[in-house]
C-alpha cells in the first residue's frame, strides 16, 4: 500500500472512532456542520511557498518529538526569518520605498489565543515578538515603534536588517520608478523575481491541536506604515481549533478585503475540503475585485482537523511545502487564470 493510501486509510479509521465515540457519548451536532474528526499521533506541518521546506524541517523536529504546534509554527518560520537570502521575510526582507525593512507577524494557538506586531523594524524574529504579546500582554497587536520599545523592553536585540544585497536592489529600483511603489504584480522586479511572499505556516500535534503563524516584510518598495494581510489574524491567518487552519500569501489588499483566512477556516466548517475551501476565497477575489485579481497574485493554504490540507491560488506559481509521517514535499498549487 502506498503511504498516502496508508494516511487516508488512517484517516477513515480515525474518523470512524471518533464519530462512533460521538454519538456513544450523545454529543448532538448542528445540521450544518459535522465536527470533523482529529486524526491524533499524526502530526503534521505545512507552509507557502518552496522555502517552506527548511521551515518545515524546523517544526517537525518539535512535531515528532510530541511537542505543541505553538512552538513547531514559531520555530518553523523563525528558519525563513533569519536567512538572509530570503528576501521577503525577517533580516534581508526588501525595504519599503525609504529604504526602512519593516516587518509583520501574527501567530495564532489552538486557544483562539494570538498576537501579531505590524510595522515592526530592526527585530530578526518578529514571529517571537507576536508570541510574547501574546503571552505577556491583555493585547492582540503592537504597531511600529511601540512594538519595538515592546521587543526591546522583553531582551531583544536591534539589528540593522538592511543586507547590501537588498539595499543594492532598492537603490537601483529608486532609479527607475522615481519613488513609486510598485503595482502589485508579480515579475515587476530585474531578473522577473517577485516583489513578494510570506511565510505562512500551519500545524497540527500528536494531540491534534492546531496551531500558525505568519510571517514576512510584505510587499518590496510600499509605502512606509503600510501593513499588508499577514499580521491580521482573520486575513493573513486564522485558526479554529474545532475545524482547521489557513493562511495566505500574496496581496494583502486583496486578501484583507475579503477577510481571507477566516473565510478559509469557516468554509471548512460547512464542509468543503481545505482545497476547495481556498479556491471559493481566491473565488471571492475574482468576484469583488475582477480587475485587481487579474493582475495579482494570491494564494491559500489551509489544514483541517483531519489532517487534509489543500491550496489555492489566483495565478499559476504558487507552491506550498508539506510535511508529515510520509511526506516532505512541495507540491504546486492548483490555480484560477488558466
Ligand atoms: N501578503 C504579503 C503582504 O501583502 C506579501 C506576500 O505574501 O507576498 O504584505
């Protein structure tokens, strides 16, 4: 038998138990919605884009050795965060149109419990701020300079996040487009590279507990102070831990504007599989802003309860990376304009 044979015959199992259990124990369920099942002792771990593998690598090590999805989705993105190479999330993140790396993070818990920075500049990790607002404070999110002070107060240090690589691409683009920030188009920057992505990643325990976080310096050369989807929880990422988990990548405009990862998660609520959740919010999109969706990219990912997950996206090209038992791949996402 296949492994993945294996998992869905795995899954069917455990669905069957836990149904079964349910109604031993006389639990009633709304008509519309059947709790789904959590496939426990099967962890697994998502996350956008191909270089969510080595991300991914991080969160299975704390996964396999029966550690929470909490700590696996912090310190899967924290690998993207710290790569200098990566130039949209963390240290080496392109620069908005004054040259400032400005950085936005939420994380969400299998408590409903979350927080997110916006705006922050000079931290490494703003995955671990988000945590410790959180944890530490009555709130959800710090902006700017107050979440700064925050990250600074609480032992982190400030960095300069501004590789030469990065501040080298921003002054040859302040040349041509004359202080303008960029369309949000994917191939607009020298060599056809995208002016964006994210990490966003999400996560399931052996206990079956859900947890994400979400990651990135948004989109290159924006205006200074804006903030895109990935630090809103609802839109760059939602967890529910009755039903699943998404998060998404690309436009944050387009995203907020549709609330997309909380659509997502409550898609899967009524029924529809992680995929076909995605694609009825890249659906969304097109419908409210047909323009803008031609000439943007977005992508979803999402992780229901019994471990099946799916993506999404508005374009061809958006990949996203998976990792369980079985498997540790990168699978490219089914698309919109075809
Ligand atoms: N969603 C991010 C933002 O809008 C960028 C991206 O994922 O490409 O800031």
């Amino acid at each position: 038998m296949t492994d993945r044979r294996k998992f869905v015959k795995l899954s069917l199992l455990s669905s069957a138990a836990v149904l079964a259990g349910n109604k031993l124990m006389g639990k009633a369920t709304p008509a519309s919605y059947v709790v789904p099942p959590t496939v426990k002792d099967n962890p697994i771990v998502i996350s956008t884009w191909p270089f969510g593998k080595p991300a991914n690598a991080a969160a299975w090590e704390v996964l396999r050795k029966g550690g929470r999805a909490l700590d696996a989705v912090e310190a899967g993105v924290r690998v993207p965060e710290a790569d200098p190479h990566n130039q949209s999330v963390g240290y080496g993140g392109r620069p908005d149109r004054d040259g400032r790396v400005t950085l936005d993070a939420c994380i969400m818990d299998e408590n409903s419990k979350c927080g997110s920075v916006a705006c922050l500049e000079h931290i490494v990790h703003p995955i671990s701020v988000a945590r410790m607002v959180m944890e530490k404070t009555p709130h959800v999110m710090l902006v700017g300079d107050g979440a700064l002070q925050f990250a600074l107060a609480n032992g982190l240090k400030k960095e300069n996040l501004l590789t030469p690589k990065s501040e080298a691409e921003w002054r040859a683009w302040l040349k041509d487009h004359k202080y303008k920030p960029v369309i949000n188009i994917e191939n607009q920057l020298p060599g056809g590279e995208s002016n964006h992505d994210t990490i966003g990643m999400v996560a399931m325990d052996k206990n079956g507990n859900l947890s994400g976080a979400c990651t990135t310096s948004g989109l290159s050369y924006k205006l200074h102070g804006r903030v895109g989807d990935s630090p809103i929880i609802g839109a760059g990422l939602y967890v529910d831990n009755e039903v699943g988990a998404a998060t998404s990548t690309g436009v944050g405009e387009e995203v907020i504007r549709i609330v997309g990862s909380h659509l997502v998660v409550e898609l899967m609520r009524q029924g529809h599989s992680p995929e076909d959740a995605c694609k009825q919010a890249v659906e969304r999109i097109v419908a409210k802003s047909p323009a803008a969706a031609r000439e943007a990219q977005v992508g979803f990912l999402a992780l229901n309860k019994k471990g099946d997950f799916g993506g999404y996206a508005l374009q061809k090209g958006f990949s996203y990376a998976v990792r369980n038992g079985n498997l540790n791949t990168v699978i490219e996402s089914k698309y919109h304009y075809v």
